[in-house]
C-alpha cells in the first residue's frame, strides 16, 4: 500500500490540489427551501411582440466584401427595444424595438394593453437612406419640450435622425429630422451603438451623448465596397473605433414639421483621444456625487471602461477621467477604469443601501472560453475624492454573486416583486450556431494584437452554406435573473421561473405598462423573435410607490410642484435627471434618478419605481425630490405620498 502510495504521491498531490481549487471557485449555493421561497415571489407570461409586414427575413447582413468570411461577427448587433408613453395616456405602454432580421423599426402599443393604434414602422424618407445602412436602436425622449414623446433611432451607416412627434392626433405621426448637418458629399457615415439624454451642461434641457463603434467613414455594410475595413487593433487597448460626440440642446418648434436643434461638439474637444476614440457598446448617465450634475460611464469594448466626473457649466463641457485606486489584492483589471475587458452594457442602482448609485457592467464572463468578469462597481461613499480624480469604488461582483455567466450586453436593475431590493438581469448571446468557434477566436485573442485589424487572420463566423454548418459563440445560453438570497448574495433563478430558454439577447426594456404596479419587460433577440413578459407578481409582492416625475411645458416662473393620484393628465414630460430619495418606515432609504435612456440596446420608462415590501397601504411615505428646472437652477421639494401611482409635476 505504502508503495502504491508513494509511486502516485505526485498524481495525488495535484488531485488534492485541484480539489482544494474547485472548491473555492465553485459559488457557493442556497437551499432547496430557501430558492422555492425565492422562485414563489416572482411571475412571469411571455407574449410576443406585434409584427409589420415587411421583407423577407434575413439572418445575416450584407458586409463588405472584406469583412465577408466573418459577416456573422460584423451581424451581432442590432437588436433594440424602448419602452415609453407614445400617445400620452399617461401610462409607459408603447414600444419601440428593432427587427433585426427585416431592418424595420416598429412602434407598437405593447402586448396585452389594448389596440390603442395600429402598429407602424418608422420610415427615413425623405431623408438619405439605402441598403449600406441599419438600425442599430431607438431613444424615447421629448426632445423638442411640446410634450409628446419624440423617438431618436441610431444606425449603422449614417448619423442618428430625430422622429418628432408632430400635431396629428389621429395616428401616430412622426416627422424625420437630421440631428448632423449634411456636408455637400452627403451624409457621413456613422456606427452608433451607444446613445442616451441627459442634461450634461445643466441648462435645464436634455441633451444627447452619441458614441460610434467602427470608424467614421467605414463601409461596413456596403456589399460593393473596394475600401477594405478594419478591425480593432487590440482585444484590450484598441483606440481606433468611432469617435464620441455630444449634442447640446439649443432650440425647438412645435407644429406639422417640428424641429429640435443642437450644438454639436466633438469629443475631441473636451475627452482625450483613448475616451473619444474607444469601442463604446454602452453608455450610462447619472449624478453619482449629488450635485445633478450627471456623471457619464462608456462601457468599452476591447478596452477599459471610462467613467467621467462632470464638472460642465451651461454651455461648456468639461469632464475629468476618474479611476479607482488598486489594493495589493486587488487584480488590476477590477479597478474601475483600468480594466482590459469587453464592456457591454451598464446600469445603476443602489444595492447597499447607503443613498449612492452603485454600477453594474457586464463583460464577457463564458465558462472555458475567454472567462473575464462582470463589475459590481459598489461606491465607498467617499464621494469627495471625485475631486482629486478618484473613481470612490470597489467591484464586489463576485462576492456578490454577479461576476459570472457568459457574454453579456445589457444589464438592467428593477425590483420586480417590490421588495425593495432591486433583482439584476443580463442580456446573454453572441451568435447561435452548430459548430463551436471558440477555440479559434481564444486563439486570435490571446495572439498578436498586430494581426487583429485584418479580417483575413480571423476565424470563419457566418451562417450555414452549402459547404460549411453555422458557426456559434456563446449561442446556447440563458439570460440570468439574479435574486438577493438571505445571504446577501445574488442567485440565478433563471431556470426555476421559466426563463432559461436559449436566446441570443441584446437589450431590455422595462416598465410597468399596465399600471398595476407591477414592473414588467421587454427583451430584444438579435436574429430571432424578441419578447414581451408581463408581471403577473404574485401575492407575495410588496406594495410599491411609483413616480411620474415631469416638467411642465408652459414657462412659468411662479409655477409650484403639484401632485396628483394616477398618470399624467396635462401636457408635460419627463425630468430627466431629477432624483428622489425615498425614506421608508423602517429608515431604510431608495434612491433613484429619471432614466434618459441608459445601457446597450435596451431603454426603460423614465418613470420612477419603488418597492416597498410590506408596508401599509395608508403609510405616508417622505419622498425627497432634487431636479433642475428649465433655467438650470436647482430645486427640491419634500412630499409625503401614499403608495401607488402619483405624478408629480415640478416647479419652477
């Protein structure tokens, strides 16, 4: 025996080792009992979204004859979706997604609310639009200030175009508008993939952040393209994507033909060429120091992420890279702004509960393949080191829970059974095929950076043809839906609610759009049917408080806050950026800000939502509200509000 022992000494030794490893990456897991009383609080019915007649369905996009052995690579994204108030009922129960597969942008009243109109698509004309150009996702924002929700709708091939709501009532009716002046050669050629509305200057009014993928003038999606196109040039330092731009709100007119104008300042005007000039696939704005003034976050492709400290006055923008500060312990590419991972999608919300936002971004997190990390960027309050141009964060998203699951896009909190404590959700994909291509691209990723910029050195991905199976990357997986478990780590419940069939996801969509108090969503699939899920939350669920935060149209300086039960009945929109602070009885806090549209592909409704357990449905809740009115001053207000419904139409 002893013999046998010291001739395998070696072969156990690294048994024992290997043991010893497994068991402190293996996640640590919940009871049985405890996952079916977390299962039991949540309820979801999927629907589909409504369909146009349009072309025939493709599942791959015409590319540049250069780019061709890797179309399906060039094809990954597109898919988009929008949840907003369109015809002003005063409910988020209109739609607007993206159809990959047929080039069409629809807007539609979303499933089960009732045909309240007939579903449309969006159409360029008269405006600059042929075959080398796709939609790549769509903005719902006032942007001219009549209050009726306009929609902004990015694409690949030319620059975004604003779709006014005009002063039809009958039908849904949107006049097309350039945001980017036309040279005398055209339009340019742009490659959004990033946009969100936010008041960066603090003038008062909602501005756009536009950041461009492939490099501006590319001809990505022209079949009959002589000009080779390149690739990034690097898996984590690549600094030659398109460029950033931002808009600032100028001017605007009401009418059959309204119009919104904005000063366009690129980013090379006020960020450094690695900011303006990064692989940006999502954007994020929010006031992470208090002073309503909102920060900006680029989730970055092939590159570190950059979060931006916003120091603008009205008129002049002026931002200061922030970066986290390392531990001895800490691996270099888990400090925020130092990372060399695949942003994608990025989110905020208040997990600890300590009145700050904490980020949430999603990389590429595939188990045997190119294993990065998610980020959990959670804030150590120490928000005065901003100043000195410190990113005040920690990333705990795998003590949290949230570090792995596979390639990620967008990422989105919302407190689905009103607990009070938000659950986290990702959108997950890349390319659903037969033949698994991962070896070869862990190969090119982990080779010369040199080589990347030529398509030639890429491994074949494309669909199926008479010679060749499809090819797939991380095209198998479900979308997790993380729970808070006792612990105070997050779970996957996925699969114990249903929902861990196998989409190829891009972005969600979030909102109560029945106004039962509920949140439900929508998600976008990128060569395959998107989804619509109602919360049918069972009576496990909390009560909630629900916030139409909105600025008045008229301008009037003795204006006071007025607040009413119910939705919105007079004309207004939604105060982008307006914060409030929620104290429940207990004296735990919420926190959370008037969303302009952040994230990958997926935008939800501006409205405010917040969970509030168990509380009594008479409860006076203390609701602290912060925003700046049309002449950029700030202003606040404290409420008490009964739960439910309520809008609140600010002062001046």
């Amino acid at each position: 025996m002893m013999s046998i022992l010291k001739e395998n000494a070696a072969r156990l030794t690294a048994l024992l080792i290997i043991a010893v490893l497994y068991g402190f990456a293996r996640l640590p897991d919940i009871s049985q009992t405890e996952r079916q009383q977390l299962t039991e609080r949540f309820n979801f019915s999927q629907l589909a979204l409504p369909a146009v007649p349009g072309p025939e369905k493709r599942l791959v996009r015409e590319v540049n004859p250069n780019l061709a052995h890797i179309s399906g690579w060039i094809s990954a994204v597109g898919a988009g979706v929008a949840l907003n108030d369109l015809d002003g009922d005063g409910l988020s129960n209109d739609l607007c997604y993206v159809e990959v597969r047929t080039n069409q942008v629809i807007v539609a009243p979303a499933p089960g609310t009732g045909t309240r109109y007939q579903p449309l698509t969006l159409s360029a004309a008269p405006l600059p639009y042929d075959n080398t150009m796709a939609p790549m996702g769509c903005l719902l924002a006032d942007l001219n200030e009549d209050g009726k929700m306009d929609l902004l709708v990015y694409y690949w091939g030319r620059p975004p175009i604003a779709f006014l709501r005009t002063d039809e009532q009958a039908e849904q009716s949107y006049h097309p508008m350039e945001i980017v002046k036309p040279s005398t050669e055209g339009v340019e050629r742009w490659f959004t993939n990033a946009a969100t509305v936010a008041d960066i200057d603090g003038d008062g009014h909602a501005d756009l952040i536009i950041s461009n993928y492939f490099q501006d003038g590319a001809h990505i999606l022209d079949p009959n393209a002589t000009v080779p196109d390149e690739m990034q040039h690097s898996m984590s330092r690549a600094y030659n994507a398109g460029g950033t731009y931002f808009f600032l709100w100028e001017t605007a007119s009401t009418g059959d033909k309204p119009t919104v104008h904005f000063r366009q300042i690129n980013g090379t005007e006020v960020l450094d060429k690695r900011s303006t000039y990064a692989w940006t696939l999502a954007l994020g704005a929010a006031d992470l120091d208090g002073d309503l003034m909102p920060e900006l976050y680029f989730a970055n492709d092939f590159g570190p992420d950059r979060l931006l400290h916003n120091r603008s006055t009205p008129g002049h923008l002026n931002f200061v890279l922030l970066e986290g500060e390392r531990e001895f312990t800490t691996p270099a590419s888990k400090v925020l702004g130092k990372d060399s991972f695949k942003g994608m999608g990025v989110d905020f919300a208040d997990i600890n509960g300590d009145g700050w936002l904490d980020i949430y971004v999603s990389n590429i997190a595939a188990e045997y393949a190119l294993e990065e990390s998610h980020f959990l960027f959670v804030s150590t309050g120490e928000i005065e080191h901003m100043q000195e141009g410190v990113a005040p964060y920690v990333d705990l998203s795998e003590p949290l829970g949230v570090s792995r699951s596979d390639w990620s896009w967008d990422t989105k909190f919302a407190d689905f059974d009103n607990d009070g404590m938000p659950e986290a959700m990702q959108a997950t994909g890349f390319l659903k095929g037969e033949i698994d291509r991962w070896p070869e691209l862990q190969q090119i990723a982990i080779g010369n950076d040199e080589l990347l910029k030529y398509p030639h050195y890429w491994p074949r991905l494309k669909p199926a043809d008479a010679h060749h199976p499809s090819d797939d990357i991380s095209g198998h997986e479900p979308n997790p839906f993380y729970v808070q478990a006792a612990n105070g780590r997050y779970v996957n419940i996925a699969a114990d609610l249903g929902l861990d069939q196998p989409q190829v996801t891009r972005g969600f969509a979030i909102a109560d759009v029945d106004g039962d108090g509920d949140l439900d969503f929508a998600l976008a699939n990128q060569w395959e049917d998107s989804h619509f899920y109602r919360n049918d939350c069972p009576s496990e669920c909390g009560k909630f408080l629900g916030l139409h935060v909105r600025m008045p149209i008229n301008r009037d300086e003795n204006k006071q806050v007025v607040v009413y039960k119910g939705h919105p009945t007079t004309p207004s929109y939604p105060a982008i950026g307006a914060a409030a602070k929620v104290t429940l009885p207990d004296g735990r806090t919420l926190v959370a800000q008037v969303d302009g549209g952040n994230g990958h592909s997926g935008k939800r409704s501006p409205d405010l939502h917040f969970g509030l357990d168990n509380v009594s449905p008479d409860t006076q809740i203390k609701v602290e509200l912060r925003w700046r009115d049309r002449q950029g001053k700030v202003r606040n207000k404290t409420l008490l509000l009964s739960p439910g419904w309520q809008t609140v139409e600010l002062g001046w």
